[in-house]
C-alpha cells in the first residue's frame, strides 16, 4: 500500500510536470523544487529528499510536497482582493513572525531552519496603507494571530502576538551598493516564558563573486547559543550551500528549482 501511494505521489507531480504547455493556456502556472541535505559530522547522513510543487492561479494557490510516501498540502486557499484589503480562506501560513517559508529551499539561502512557519485552515486578513501593514487570523478551536508591521529604509518590522500569548519581534531587509549586498533577518521572542531567545541571519553577496555569498548567523536559546557561517552559490536554478556549526559539523544542501 505505502509503494502504491509513493507511486501515485511520483505520477501526481510528473503529470503537472508535464502539463506545463496545457497550465499556460488554462491560466494558471506552476513550479517545483527538490533538494537533498548531507550532514559530516562523526558520520556521514542523509536527509530525505524534498519534493514540491506549487500551482498557482487568478486569485488561488496550491502548495504542496511529498512527505513519507504521501502528498502533504501545506497551502490551499482563495484570495479575495478588494482595494487595499484581501481575504484569504483557507489553509494558509500562519502571520506570526516572518513569512519566509525556511523548509523550502528555493526560500532559505541557509541549510538550516531558523523558526518555523505553521499553516492552518481559517480565514486571514491583511491590508497595507502608507508603508503600514495588519495581518490577521482566525481559524479552527479559536486559534488567532496578529502581525503589525511597518516599512522603512528598505526594512520591515513587525510586532506578532497569539492566542498563546506569544510575542514576537521581527525585522527583515536588504542593503544594495555597487559592491554587493547584504539582507538579513532577525527575529526576537518577547513572551513571558521565551523570553530573550533570538536568532539572527545574514546572506552577504558581493557583486564580483558572482554567484557566491557568504553566510552568517547568531542564536541564542535559552542558555544555548550558536554561531553558523558557510558559503553558499547558485548558478541558473541550481542552489548549493555549506553550513557550518559550532559543533564543527558541516552540512551541505544540494537543491534545484524548475
């Protein structure tokens, strides 16, 4: 059964693969991504590989990857826009911190994922006036979330509170000079349990490089902090990106985007 199920998972994706012409003409538009992580460290291992496909229409969107042996839908929802509001109903991401999908590789520059995004079936909000944002959310057994944010010298920051009682600060964006640049990421916990935890990341790319950026990155949790560097190039769709821990293991993300 589980062969029978990898197997309808694999023809799935290779028909949308192969339908590309036919998605053209119908409207809509799709693209995919795969990638496979090796850590060295004291042993060699393997990740499981990730598959995903994503389609994407007027007003629609459909996310989905392979995972153990079925299709996971992580996105399915409608957009309803009316001037500078949208609805969104359906599953979708969570708005608590930033919206950067760090388990998708075409959206991470790093290996690792700093914070996790949370997808869930509900009704979402959001509108944009002079540079200030609102995100809202309410879905099944009254979960809710909030994020404010607010856009300033090529930089975002945003404020996010829950039905938890999370509180999260965020800020995101990127400095552009002849010689290169530089985005970063950074996110900080102000909840009364997490308080003080925080996570910082930066993708430096020069111009002359062209293709190569350094990596760099600071968190501290709890009483654990850790530092990671690495190195990361993209040529065309092809992405490949080395991390290195404090630890001293190396991890290698081999992923390409089609």
């Amino acid at each position: 059964m589980k062969k029978m199920k990898k197997l309808l998972s694999i023809l799935a994706i290779v028909s949308v693969v192969f339908a590309q012409d036919e998605a053209a003409v119908a409207g809509w538009s799709w693209k995919g991504e795969l990638n496979t992580d090796i850590t060295f460290g004291d042993v060699t291992s393997f990740t499981a590989p990730y598959t995903g496909v994503s389609l994407s229409g007027e007003n629609w969107q459909l996310s989905s990857h392979l995972s153990n042996d079925n299709v996971e839908v992580e996105e399915a929802y409608y957009l309803i826009d009316a001037n500078v509001t949208s609805l969104t109903v359906g599953k979708q991401r969570v708005p608590y911190g930033l919206a950067t999908a760090w388990h998708r590789p075409s959206a991470n520059s790093f290996v690792s994922e700093p914070s996790v995004q949370t997808y869930a079936e509900g009704i979402g909000a959001s509108t944009d006036v002079v540079g200030v944002g609102l995100e809202v959310f309410y879905g099944n057994d009254e979960v809710w979330s909030l994020r404010g944010s607010y856009g300033l010298l090529d930089h975002t920051v945003g404020f996010s509170t829950n039905n938890n009682e999370g509180l999260l600060l965020d800020c995101s964006g990127g400095l552009n000079h002849s010689l290169g640049s530089v985005t970063s990421y950074f996110e900080y916990d102000l909840s009364e349990e997490t308080s003080g935890n925080f996570w910082y990341r930066a993708v430096v790319a020069p111009v002359f490089t062209e293709g190569v950026s350094a990596l760099v990155g600071y968190s501290s949790v709890g009483d654990e902090t850790d530092i990671l560097y690495g190195v990361g190039y993209q040529y065309k769709n092809a992405n490949l990106r080395s991390e290195l821990s404090a630890d001293g293991d190396m991890q290698l993300r081999i992923s390409y985007s089609f």
